[in-house]
C-alpha cells in the first residue's frame, strides 16, 4: 500500500520512533478515520512486522509483508467496534487489515468497542507469537471504549508484553482516558492541505473541481469523507439542500423544503454541513476571498454576511442541540429544532 502525501509525516514519524528503539508498547494516531487515519495504522502495523525493512518503510515482499498483505498473519490483529452478536460470532476482533479501510456505514460509527474485545486483546497480548518474534493488534475507534473497556486492557498499557505493539485510532488526543493517553506515544495526524485533497479526489474519482471543493467544505476537509460523499453521489442531494437553504435564509423562499432535505441526514452529518456554512459567512464577513469558500462562492451565499455576527456565533453554539441524538427527543423535536435555529439566525 502506498500512502497518500498528506499521510507520509505522521507514519514517518512513527518509522522513525521505531527503526531508533524510541516506540513503547502502544502508540496512539489522533485524526479522523476520514482523514486517512486508518491507512496510517495499517502500514505501521505492517512495518513493525516486516522482516526487512527498506528507507524506513516495510519492504512489501518478505514473509510478513506477504501474509499481512493477504490478512492472514497470525500475529497481527485489528480489533472494531461491534454489537454484541457481532462480537459473539468473533467480528471484533480479524486477521484481516482491510477491516480497518473500509469506509463503514454510519450506524456502524455508533458501535463501540467492547470490554468482551478489550479481555479477549489482553489474552492475545500474552500468546506467543505465531510467525516471528514480534505482534502488533490495531484498535480501531479507540475514543469509543467505555471506562470499563479501557480498565480491561490498562494491565496490558502498563505491562506491556515484549515485542507487542498496540497501536490506537482515535477523533482526537483529548477522547481517550487519561490514564490509556498517558502511557502512548502520540502522533496527530496534520489537516491535509487543499492541492493535496483536491489532487487525490480527482485520482480517486476524476471529479470536476467545484464538486471537489464542495465535497471537501462539507466533510470539513477530510480527503475520504468528501471522496464517499462523491462517491455515493450524497454530495448533490446536500448541494441541492444547501441552495434551498441559502435561499431561505436571504428570504427567497419558505424554510420547510430545506429542513426536509436536511432531515434525511443524520444528526451528526446536520450538524456538521451548517456548522461549515455558518464558518463561511464569518470568514466571508472577516473578508477571507469568496474563492477560498466554496459553499459562500458556488451557491452565492455572500448575502448571508449581513447576518449578524453576534447571530452567527451564537448559531453555532446552538448547533450542540441539534447534533444530539438524544432517543428521548420527541419524532417532531428535530423539525421544529432546525426550523427554530434557521429563524433565530434570520432574527
């Protein structure tokens, strides 16, 4: 696997840790999974199994590189978040990396890992290894281990068996319990810059560049969350639901068509798309170039910074109550939250 530009620093930087005896037992990558953050942990996984490795990266034809590469290495183990049945029938915990790479759905973005997957890691940690001297587990989504799941594998953190690796996935430093943080050694993944993003889209699916640049604005600058936006097409139904909410805002036509539309979207994903609109006017407003704001540029939006700032702000406080996914809400809450927030910013 070759990695993307924009995610060469980060596993430099665990290459560099390791080839120089400077790694612990676990290692931390803090990113987005759209970020690329995943792909990171897969090729470290993968170096640190690697019989000889070549300029700081796992050579790709040896033993270990061949069995990682086919997900059938006995001392590697990538371990997901999961249901109960799933973790039952054994799909927590897989051989196979390409779990990791897989863009799941939403719902699966809910599960967590379980303490059931933490015990089972812990037991693992202790076995012998089955190829070589060395084993590595990945744990995907970290931040979603409840305390009792982190207090399953804290043994492990602080004990680490010898030529054991855990390497960890998690949104952010700040997710993880502090006493799991304190024992890693921590690599945040850097934003990826726009030229490098709009480049691996147009490689991945040969978009146009205003669809790319869209796709980016409402992934909040995650190369593969724009590139699955586009991917699944979900980026045009969004455009066409932003248009109509621009429109509502500057008074051009009634909200209702709009909060429809963004009620077909989860949560978390409306949350996020009037978060980074609500970014843009303020930009807009602090006289950043329109060029440099796609939904502000593309939909005309620059009508929208004679909101006021104090509006503005006070939006994207707001916005918390409508990311909630609070199952006491009412079925009719959602509507009349949107409908609420969208006339309070108007105000």
């Amino acid at each position: 696997m070759i990695l993307e530009s924009f995610l060469n620093k980060p596993f430099l930087n665990f290459s560099n840790a390791y080839l120089s005896g400077r790694l612990p037992g676990s290692v931390l990558f803090a990113g987005d999974r759209e970020s690329g953050v995943n792909y990171v942990a897969c090729e470290s996984a993968k170096l640190f199994l690697c019989s000889s490795p070549q300029n700081g990266h796992p050579c790709g034809h040896c033993k270990s590189c061949s069995m990682f590469d086919a997900g059938t290495h006995p001392d590697f183990i990538a371990v997901i978040g999961s249901t109960k049945d799933e973790a039952d029938n054994g799909l927590d915990m897989q051989r196979d990396p390409k779990i990791l790479l897989a863009v799941e759905e939403d719902s699966a973005l809910r599960k967590s890992v379980r303490i059931d997957s933490m015990r089972k890691l812990s037991s693992w940690a202790v076995e012998s290894a089955g190829a070589g001297n060395k084993k590595v587990a990945v744990i995907a989504d970290a931040h979603t281990m409840p305390e009792g799941a982190a207090n399953a594998i804290l043994k492990t953190f602080e004990e680490p068996p010898q030529n054991t690796l855990i390497i960890m996935t998690a949104r952010s430093l700040e997710s993880l319990l502090p006493t799991i943080l304190s024992r890693a050694y921590k690599i945040v993944l850097p934003k990826a810059s726009l030229p490098e993003s709009l480049d691996f889209i147009k490689r991945q699916c040969s978009a146009e560049d205003a669809r790319a640049q869209i796709a980016l604005a409402l992934s909040g600058y995650k190369p593969y969350g724009a590139l699955k936006l586009i991917q699944s097409d979900d980026d045009i139904k969004i455009s066409h639901m932003l248009k109509d909410l621009i429109d509502a805002l500057n008074g051009q036509q009634n909200e209702e068509r709009a909060i429809d539309s963004l009620l077909s979207l989860d949560p978390l994903t409306q949350g996020n798309i009037l978060y980074e609109l609500v970014c843009e006017v303020l930009k807009y407003k602090a006289h950043i170039n329109k060029d440099e704001l796609p939904l502000i540029n593309i939909f005309h939006g620059e009508k929208l910074a004679q909101l006021s700032a104090d509006h503005l702000f006070l939006a994207l406080d707001d916005l918390r109550y409508i990311k909630s996914e609070n199952p006491l809400i009412p079925p009719r809450a959602p509507k009349a939250l949107i409908r609420s927030w969208i006339r309070a910013l108007k105000e």
